[in-house]
C-alpha cells in the first residue's frame, strides 16, 4: 500500500477531500520526522512508537581491501509497534 493508496482510503471513508487528507498526512509524517530529529520519541497509543535507537560503535572490515574501519556511534529512527497492533496482526 502506497501513501496516495492510504490518502484514498481515508478520503472514501471520511468523505474528506483527497487534498485535505494527504496535507493530513504529510504533516504528521513531518512532525514524526521533526521530534525524532531532536530525540524525541512518538507514542500513537494502540499503534505504535517511533522511536530513536542508538548503534554503539564497532568494527567492520572491508574484505576487498583487507582493511578495518571504526563505525562511530550513530542513531536510527526505528518502529515498534504496540502489543494491539501486534495481536491484530498475528
């Protein structure tokens, strides 16, 4: 499903129009990105987190060059949704 097939969907079901819902949409996908940007967790209770993680530092190695590199500690945004979603789902 595509964000244009969620934005149809909604709009048959509200009887919103198909304009209104997708500025809906892209502005809560912005706010999302907005507060995970800053560290900011987003709890939709019944849906799901977005949350920011953490990845420690480690080792790689590139095995063309037979070389290592340090990979720095980075963060990424992740999606963890909630025991509802979960039990739906299955």
């Amino acid at each position: 499903m595509t964000k244009a097939d969620i934005v149809n969907e909604i709009s048959r079901a509200t009887g919103l129009e198909r304009a209104h819902v997708l500025e809906t949409i892209e502005k809560f996908m912005e706010v999302v990105k907005d507060a995970l940007a800053h560290d900011e967790n987003v709890y939709l209770r019944g849906f799901g987190s977005f949350i920011v993680k953490t990845r420690s530092e480690k080792t790689a190695r590139n095995i063309t060059k037979n070389t290592t590199i340090i990979i720095p500690e980075h963060k990424i945004p992740a999606f963890k949704p909630s025991k509802a979603f979960m039990q739906e789902v299955k």
